[in-house]
C-alpha cells in the first residue's frame, strides 16, 4: 500500500540517477517528513544560485504534525491541489520578492531563481527517499491574507513533501491514472537550437 510507484525517466542520454527518479506523486502515503530531512531539502534550496546572490525566495512551511498550520496552508491550494495535498508531510507556500535589495531596481530573474531553490529541494528529498510535487494552482489572494504577506513580495507556488504511496492510494481514480502514465518530454531538437531559432542544433 505505501510502496512507491517507480516512474523513471526513460532519457535518451544518460543523467544522474537522482534525475531520472524524480517525479511528482499524486498519491502521498499520510506521514509526517522527519525534521532532518526536511532541514536538508531547505538547506539545498539555501544553496542554489541566484542573480546577484540575491536569494530572492522566502519559504512558509507547514508540516503534517502541526495540523492547524498544515490546514492554513492547504487552505491556500486550489481546490483540485487540495484533493491529493492533503496527505503530503510537508506543505510550503513559496514567495519571491521581486526588487534587488541593493538597489530597489526589479529582478527580472526572482522567479528563475526561485525555480532553482525549488530544484535543489527536488533532487535532496529524492536522495532521502522523499517526492516533491510543485504547484502553481495557489488561490494567490488567499495565500497573501492567510500569511500577511506584503506588497513588496509575491506569493508562487506551493510545494508538497512526502512519502509516496503506490497509485492505488491516490484520491481518486483519475489521479491513480495520472500516476500510472509514463513520464514524457519533448526531445532536445523542439527546444535546443543552434545559429538561429527554430534550427535543430546538431551536437553530434
Ligand atoms: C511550477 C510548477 C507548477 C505545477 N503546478 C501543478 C499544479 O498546480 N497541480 C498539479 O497537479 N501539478 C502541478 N505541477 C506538476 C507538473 O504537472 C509535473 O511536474 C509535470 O507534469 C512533469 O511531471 P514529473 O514532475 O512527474 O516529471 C507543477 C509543476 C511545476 C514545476
């Protein structure tokens, strides 16, 4: 029952283990995230780089023990992010400030380098055993009211932290569906050009 379904990334060239094995569960196993592992994954998010130097990212973390903040959190996910959230270990609210401290000038970057924190977070909760599932369906005007949060700064995305359990756990058979489907990417000749756009690079 909460034996993880493996999903491995069938990649046309070889990447890190920890690459491969990534990916977002829709059925979490109901358990708390040790606090060590979680110090970890927000210690790898500490770690990325940023323009600047800048760290332009400030987390909200709710953990599963703590249930009347684990409840305010989920309380800011869209309804359909509630549905499989809830069982998560570890619910975060992410915001970015969107201005340079040094200068007050805008960071065009801030949510590019809160992308990297949150991949860092990925791949150390992947290396303990944890599945990280990002969000970008956050009710925004809920998330700011709940966590007073200021003009200066932007709420973004959510991420949940947990074990995952085998898809039959999943809420809902649709989401055990999900689960099940093969991972899928375009491959490098869509996206990956050379001397002008839309021109295949040939990196053979
Ligand atoms: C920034 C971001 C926002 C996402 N938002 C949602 C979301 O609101 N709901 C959801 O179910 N999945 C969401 N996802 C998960 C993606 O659908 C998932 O990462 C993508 O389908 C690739 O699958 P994989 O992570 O298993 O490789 C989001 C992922 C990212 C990185």
């Amino acid at each position: 029952m909460t034996e993880k379904h493996i999903k491995h990334a069938d990649t046309d060239y070889p990447v890190h283990p920890l690459i491969a094995q990534r990916w977002s569960p829709y059925a979490f196993a109901p358990r708390v995230v040790e606090n060590a592992k979680l110090l970890s994954c927000l210690e790898a998010a500490r770690w990325a780089a940023s323009s600047y130097n800048e760290q332009p990212w400030t987390f909200l973390v709710a953990r599963r023990e703590d249930s009347t903040e684990f409840q305010r959190l989920l309380g800011c996910l869209l309804e359909a992010n509630q549905e499989w959230a809830q069982h998560a270990g570890v619910l975060i609210l992410t915001v970015i400030c969107p201005t340079f401290s040094r200068n007050g000038k805008p960071n065009r970057v801030a949510e590019h380098d809160l992308g990297l924190a949150a991949g860092n977070l990925s791949l150390q909760a992947e290396s303990l055993g944890l599945y990280v599932h990002q969000m970008a369906g956050v009710n925004l005007q809920v998330a700011r009211q709940t966590y007073s949060i200021p003009e200066t700064h932007q709420p973004v995305t959510a991420i949940a932290i947990g074990y995952a359990a085998s898809e039959e756990a999943a809420p809902s058979e649709e989401l055990a569906q999900r689960d099940r489907q093969p991972r899928q990417r375009k491959p490098l000749s869509e996206w990956v050009f050379q001397g002008g756009w839309k021109n295949p690079a040939d990196l053979s």
